[in-house]
C-alpha cells in the first residue's frame, strides 16, 4: 500500500474531511466513487468517497459510512491508501515518492553522502531530503545534478554543483 494522502481534519457538521494530498493526481485520487483504505490498528479497511470538491487545492471528500463530524473528528491523522497495483504508470524519467526514499545517495567519484528520508515540493519543483552523518542535505531533483536514479538498486548519483553538499551542514 502507497500513501496518497492524510485526512487533516474534519469539515462542516456533515462528516467530511479536509485531505492533505500526497499524490500528483488528487482529482483521480479523489473522485466519487473511487476506493482508498485506511489501515486502523491491526486491520485496513476500504472505504469509498462518495462525493469529493477542491478548496485552495486540498480535496474535501466525503466517505461511505462516515456521517458525522465527530465520525470525521475521529479520522484526523488517518492516512489514506491504495494498492501499488492501482498506481498510475509514469512516464519515464519520473519517479513516485516511495521509489526515492531508502536510496542511497552517493557522488560520481562514490562518495557516499547518505539516505533519501523524504522528498519535498512538487512535481514542478522537487528535492531529495538526505540524511547524511553530519545532518539533512537537499538536493534538487534536477536532471543536470542527479544524473542517474535507480529505484531497482536503490541508489541515486549526483553530481553536486559547488558549495551544495556545504549548504545544509
């Protein structure tokens, strides 16, 4: 399962929920009639939206079975899921999140300068958040500076203009 959003909190007295979307597709993400899962303790549990509007670009859905706002209240937090069998195919050369984070993140001469821990911004202006021994390190995810990323192997190959690697220390 692939994270593609986080219920931030309730909204209205209706039981809908405002989402934080962590997915690049929000409007297929989050459709009437679209299937997500929530996982709740030892169990995940489908449930679809039944009605779905953006405001400011964060969806506002609504959910089978959930008809109140203290139902809403109680899924604050929750993360909202699907199958990575359902994930859309990209075209080449991009990478979804959970490809990129638990690489290994090394120079052209192989030096290693750590972990990919996230990945911040959006499909228009990305970059790699790296855990490195001596703190967080960003990397733009610009072709030009990660010249090669292998999701398979786990690694990602930079070549670091000047000063970055200095910047974040």
């Amino acid at each position: 399962m692939v994270v593609v959003g986080r219920i931030a909190r309730a909204h209205g007295n209706r039981g809908q929920v405002i989402v934080n979307p962590e997915t690049d597709f929000p409007d297929v993400r989050f459709r009437p009639g679209a299937e997500l899962f929530l996982e709740r303790g030892d169990h995940v549990e489908s449930i679809a939206v039944v009605a779905a509007r953006f405001q400011r670009g964060r969806p506002i859905i609504a959910l089978a079975g959930v008809d109140t706002m203290d139902a809403a209240d109680a899924l604050a937090g929750v993360e909202l899921l699907v199958p990575l069998d359902r994930l859309v195919a990209l075209p080449e050369g991009t990478f979804y999140r959970h490809d990129l984070v638990g690489c290994r993140v090394e120079t052209a001469g192989g030096e290693t300068i750590g972990v990919v821990s996230n990945v911040d911004g959006t499909l228009g202006g990305s970059q790699l958040v790296v855990a490195a021994e001596r703190g967080e390190i960003l990397v733009p995810l610009a072709t030009e500076i990660c010249t090669t990323i292998d999701p398979q192997a786990k690694r990602i190959v930079i070549n670091p203009p000047d000063g970055l690697l200095d910047l974040n220390r």
